[in-house]
C-alpha cells in the first residue's frame, strides 16, 4: 500500500510546487501592471464581456528564464591560435647487392605420334640432363660460393621440376582439325652457386639434352635478398626523417609526431659484367656462351609526413 501512496505524496507535492509558481508569478505581473496605470477616481468595474488576459505563457517564459540565470556561467574554453603544419618528405635509399646464384630455366620438348613415344624420348633427354648436371656437382656447399677454386660447381639441391605436361596437339587444314601428335614437355630450374658457370650451365644443358632442349631464360639471384631490402627501407625513413628535422629547423619550427608513413614500391636496377663462361665441350671449335652478370641496386622509397610547430621564442 505504501508503495503505491509515496509516489502519489511526491506527485502531489510536485503540482502544489508548480501551482504555487504560477500563483507567484501571476501575483508579480499584476502589481507591474497596476504600477504602470494612472490612479483613478472611481474604481474599475469588471465587465463579464472582455474574457480574462491568459497570462500562463508569459509566467511560463519568466520560470524559464530565471532558471537560466540561476545556471553557473560557462564560459567558453580559451583555444590558442592553430600554429600546427604538416610538413610531406619522401625518403629515397639504395643499396648494392651482388649477383652471388643464378637459375637457368629449359624445357624439354618431344612432339610424337603416341603418348608413349612421347613420354619415353622425353625422360631420356632428361635423364641425359640429369646426368651431365650430377657430374658438375661438389658433395658438399661451401658458403662463399663465389670464392671455390672449381667455378663449374652447381648446387647439389639445384636440380627442380617446375612442371610436366602431356597434351594432344592440333594444327588447322583445309580439311578441318588434324592432330599432329602428342606434345611431352618438362620444365626444369637449375640453379647455381656463383655466376661464373652461368654460361656453361647453358651449354651444358644443350649439349646433353640435343635438340629437345629449350632454353627458357637465365634468372640471377641474391642470398639474403629480403633482408636487404628491409635494411634499404629503414636507410629510406632515416633518410626522410633527416630532411624533415633539416627543414623543420631551417623554419625555426620543431618536429612534434609522424602523422603518416606510405612505403612505396622497391625499385632494382641491374648492373651487369661480363663474367667467364667456360664448359668442357666434345667439340673444341664450339663457342662458349658468354653470361654477363655483375650486381643489382635496390631502391626504396617511402613518404612521410610530419607535423610542426613554431619553435617558442626566447624573448618575452
């Protein structure tokens, strides 16, 4: 029961409140208009045809206002003048990484009148590369490859698969589609310590594999390749942070944070010399094919952007 009666009492008390406002504010605007008459002889008569002045806005607005005077001041919060800038550098690096491997790439290519003669002419003239290449090998690797007195040396895991691929093949005539055969390739990756027996990778793998070797193309390659281009992008921000602090002092300005850093796209650049190129041939009238090699420069560059502020000056 008294759970329902305690928020009646309040409610109560609250209309009461409100009621007593109203009768407060009612009483101030009369005494203001009575003020503002001239006194007269006879009394006013009411009048039952003029209806009564509705005073409750004007009450209302009075309520609201003295309680907008009665809130605290808040007065707005003093802002300094914006001195901060933004200052956009790009950061450019390089570094030279030598040539120290490279990754011949062939295929070998049978084109027959069945699969299997396909198949079989094909695993000869790669078994006949297999051969010619184990017998270039070294039974152990060295970790200067470029250093080893035999420069034919080829890396005993070199040797790789790329891909194997047996299709129909068809040629178009004014008879319609004939099939010419059946097409057996193998792609192989040789790869190789040092430089110097690029060229004679080359040959050799002619020479052993004959007419069904196609060479592909040679590849050079750099060990410890990533964490040189790690260590060219670090050169490429301590490079753009360098040039902001030059120019931010320059400015008379000071460096507060780094608002953005883009790394941009690394860049190489080749840089070739001719290497030896040198194979043991059946035919001494055969010419060795030559392989330039050399180093490799990579770039990188990155932007930042920095922001600044006015160094504070010494006079006051």
């Amino acid at each position: 029961m008294s759970t329902f009666l305690f928020p009646r009492f309040q409610r109560a008390i609250l209309l009461l409140s409100a009621a007593a406002l109203i009768l407060a504010g009612a009483l101030v605007l009369a005494r203001s208009i009575n003020a503002q008459e001239p006194p007269a002889d006879e009394p006013p008569t009411a009048t039952t045809s003029d209806p009564a002045p509705v005073v409750t806005p004007a009450i209302g607005e009075l309520i609201i206002e003295e309680l907008i005077l009665q809130l605290p001041e808040q007065s707005e919060p003093e802002t300094e003048p914006d001195l901060l800038t933004t200052l956009s550098v790009e950061g450019v690096a390089g570094r030279n990484a030598v040539y120290d491997g490279a990754v011949g790439r062939f295929s070998i290519s049978v084109l027959r009148e069945s699969i299997l003669s396909a198949v079989n002419d094909g695993n000869v003239a790669v078994r006949a590369v297999s051969d010619a290449i184990a017998e270039q090998c070294l039974d152990t690797e060295f970790t200067e490859p470029d250093e080893s007195d035999t420069p034919t040396c080829i890396s005993p895991l070199g040797l790789q698969t790329a891909s194997i691929r047996i299709y129909e093949e068809f040629d178009w005539t004014e008879a319609g589609r004939v099939s010419n055969g059946f097409r057996y390739e193998n792609q192989l990756n040789i790869a190789i310590l040092g430089t110097d027996f690029a060229g004679g990778l080359v040959d050799l793998v002619v020479n052993a594999g004959g007419e069904l070797v196609r060479f592909d193309g040679l590849d050079f390659t750099v060990s410890g390749r990533g964490e040189i281009e790690r260590q060219v992008m670090l050169d490429a921000i301590d490079d753009a942070r360098l040039t902001a602090r030059r120019i931010a002092g320059h400015m008379s300005y000071e460096i507060v944070r780094i608002v953005e850093l883009q790394p941009g796209r690394l860049q190489s650049v080749s840089s070739s010399e001719l290497e030896r190129a040198a194979v043991t041939m059946a035919d001494e009238g055969f010419e060795p094919t030559p392989v330039f090699g050399g180093s490799e420069q990579i770039t990188s560059r990155v932007t930042m952007v920095f922001e600044l502020r006015p160094l504070e000056s010494d006079e006051e």
